[in-house]
DNA sequence: ATAATACTCGAACACCTGTTCAGTTGTCAA
DNA sequence: TTGACAACTGAACAGGTGTTCGAGTATTAT
C-alpha cells in the first residue's frame, strides 16, 4: 500500500508544539500539564485531538504517559538525564594516615562535602548503595596516576577480585595508597597504574588491609597549582 | 504560654513514612502520589488527616505543593540534585593523529555517545555552553596523568592562559598532548601534569596549535584492562 | 466523482482528587 | 473536672481530568 505524505512528514508542527509547551510548562509549574491547559495553549479546542496527539507522540517514543493519572505524562527524549547520585566526600586521603572508612554502623550524611556523579558514569551497579569519595592530598598516589586534589569514589570492601583498584594500608610502610590487586601464589601482588612503576609484592603471611574498591576518579582540572 | 510537648517532637514518625512514602512511590511511578494513595499506604482513613500532614511537612519546608493540582507535590530536601550536563563524546584523542573539534557550524547532537556530568562538579561557569568530551586511547597521555580510556572534557578554545591545561597539537612531533600552558619570554612551556617529566619548550617563531581547554578528567575504573 | 484516510470538533461520562466541615477522641494544663 | 488543643474520622462537595463516541471537514489516492 502507497505511504501518504500530506504535512505530516514525520513530526507535524503542532506535535512539536506540543512537545515544546509540555517541558517549558514543566519548567515553571515542576509538574505537567493537563490535557485541557495542552489545548489552550496550542489552539486546540477539542481535549481528544489534545489526546489524539498524545497519543501519537507517545508511540513515536518521545512522550510516556500514565494513562487514567492526572498530568501522567513525560518527555523521555528530552529529558533521559539519568539520575544522580550524591556520594559523601568523608575526607582526604594521603601517605602515612589510615583513610577514613564508613562507620560501620551506617553512617549518615554528616559528610563535610558531597560530590554528585550521574549514574549513567557508574561502572557496574554500584548503585550508590554506600560509596563514599575521598580527596587525595600529597602526590603519593601518583604512580596511581592519581593527582594532588584528585578526588577518588570508592565501595567499602575488605577483599578484592583480580584487577581491581584498590584501596590499601601498607603496615610497613606506614601509608595508604590505590593499587591494582591481583593474587598470586605466594602472596598478593599490587599493581600501580602507571606501568613505568614496579609493582609491590606482599607476602601471604602479611595481613593486607584492604579498605574499599575504587570505582571511579575525578579530576577537576581548575588550574596549576 | 507553655510549649505543649506531647510525642511531637519535631517530626512525627508518621510525618517520616510519608515523606518515605511519596520518595518511592515517586521512584516507582515517575509521578508523585495523591492524597488519598498515601492515605492508603499509611493506613490513614481520611483523607483530611493527610492533607493535615501534608500542609505541616510544607510548613517545615520539606514539602512544596502546589494546591488544588492533582499530585501536585514534590519532595524538596530530598532533591536539591543539581542540574546535569549531557556532554557529546565527540571521538577519541589519540598521540599521531589530530583531535576532533566541535564543528564550526553549532554542530549537534550527534555523537555517537556521551557523559553525563554533575554542573556542581564544573569548576567555574563553565555552563556546558560546548564543553566537548574525548575517550583517551593508548598511554601517550601518560605523562599528563591521564590513562587509557580516561574521559576528558574540554572547552573548546584556541588559547588560554597561564595555568590551563590544554589540548595542543604539536607539530614537529606529530601528536596530541594534554599539557599545562605558560607563556614565557622566549616562548611557551607546555608543563606535562606529572612532575616526573619534563616540559617542552616551544619558541615563539613555532605556531602553537591549541585545541581546547581541560575543564575535567573521569577515569571509570571498571578492571585492569 | 468516490472512497479512504487524516484530522477536528463538541459534548457527555465517569472517575479522580483536593477541599471542607461537623464531629470524635485523647492528652495535657489549670 | 474543665477547657484547650492536637490528632483524627467520615462524609460530602465541587471541580479537575482522562476517556469515549458520534459526527463533521479536509486532503489525497484511485
């Protein structure tokens, strides 16, 4: 069967109208509008071509709506901006002091800072459960590639699997750093990310003390300090 | 007069499964629930006692609502989330070949992917404007304590000032770098961001090719490679 | 022309929903 | 006890709101 073309190739004016009116509406009111104030707005007198449009726009993928629910309805291509989650910067991380961990009893957001990451960035379904952020000071972790005023978003942990970065206390060197963890026969190796450093072995009869996984690093490149 | 004390103190316990309550049905249903859903949830039978609790969580400031709109209500100390900011991948940003730059023609949307960054995290007023992203492939941004894979963003620019790290393009060596800029007397110092290195030095007759500034570096840490 | 399709209208319906109000209960102070 | 007050109940009301239906108009293909 022949296709019609008419004006509607694709997207119509009114649809985009439409669309325009529901996010700048949204914008002001918080909420969205209902299908009488759709219709005032774009010149429509009849609330079902209001509802006819709708509909069109929602199987075109760009509105979700929930049917029988006052103002149910939602941009989804505008607006695909994940959520965000706000992870608390319990302090700072450097050589030769433990790093602050999370109280074991959960602890609450009684953080000095918070930094927010959007989740769409996060690895794998780190949801936000009980990360927490660390700033590093000092250029200890650089053979981490990890910079002064770095900030570092870590998951609680006390063991690891192979490749991942951790957060470890060095007993005998009496200082904190992030390594990559791998286990080895005889013990445990860690691995600094910048390969032109040598990793650091640990013997089996040694504790290692891992604190947490890191998940995720940001640099906030202000200016030369 | 005497303060009546009763076991209101502060915030009832049904004045927190409210608030509970509309958080996750507000999660669950993209919308925010009416008067009489959280009736039914928190076992209240009338619908005048919830909009009783309703109008005191306003009161306290941990409610807005807009009256007389169905659901018009929506949590405010939960949600004080900044804005995000959808910045295009724009490609990759690899030694020997010349960076992509945003189009000089407002270009749109068209990247194949991109981050989604937290505004609270943008250093100055860089308000997303054109901020660009790039994915880092191999370790020749090594020295700049960047790593494969990283993600930086930039803001597109042809010079900068002294302090800015920025994207050059060098000629003579045929590679992009990630360097930090100073301008000196006989020319410029492109300082690489790990002390370990040493910087390079252009003379003033060079042309210095400046692509962008680097306004941020997020490095996913998923798995050693 | 004729039929098919897209679009528009107006009105009515039925439910959803916030609001209001008269009244009840329990606690606390005087 | 008495009165004040917060917490609560139940019901009804009025308007908001999505939905549905029958009908009309315009555009296009055949």
């Amino acid at each position: 069967m022949m296709m019609m073309v008419r004006k509607s190739k694709g997207l119509g004016e009114r649809h985009q109208k439409i669309l325009d009116f529901i996010a700048s509406y949204q914008r002001e009111h918080k909420h969205p509008p209902s299908i009488r104030e759709i219709g005032e707005y774009c010149d429509i007198s009849s609330t079902s071509v209001v509802n006819y449009y709708l509909d069109q726009l929602e199987k075109a993928g760009l509105l979700e709506r929930d049917r029988k629910i006052s103002r149910g309805m939602r941009l989804v291509g505008n607006t695909p901006l994940g959520d965000m989650l706000r992870v608390p910067v319990l302090g700072v991380i450097q050589a030769g002091e433990p790093i602050p961990v999370p109280a074991s009893d959960f602890s609450l957001f009684d953080a000095d800072e918070s930094v927010e990451v959007a989740t769409s960035l996060m690895p794998a379904k780190e949801k936000g459960k009980d990360l927490f952020a660390l700033q590093v000071q000092g250029d200890s972790m650089i053979d981490a590639m990890i910079n002064d005023g770095d900030i570092v978003i870590l998951k609680p942990a006390q063991d690891a699997r192979n490749g991942d970065m951790v957060a470890v206390w060095l007993n005998d060197k009496n200082e904190t750093t992030l390594k990559y963890y791998f286990k080895e026969k005889d013990g445990y190796r860690l691995q600094p990310a910048n390969p032109q450093f040598k990793p650091i072995m640990i013997k089996k009869t040694e504790p290692l003390e891992i604190k947490g996984k890191v998940v995720m690093v940001i640099r906030k490149v202000d200016r030369y300090n």
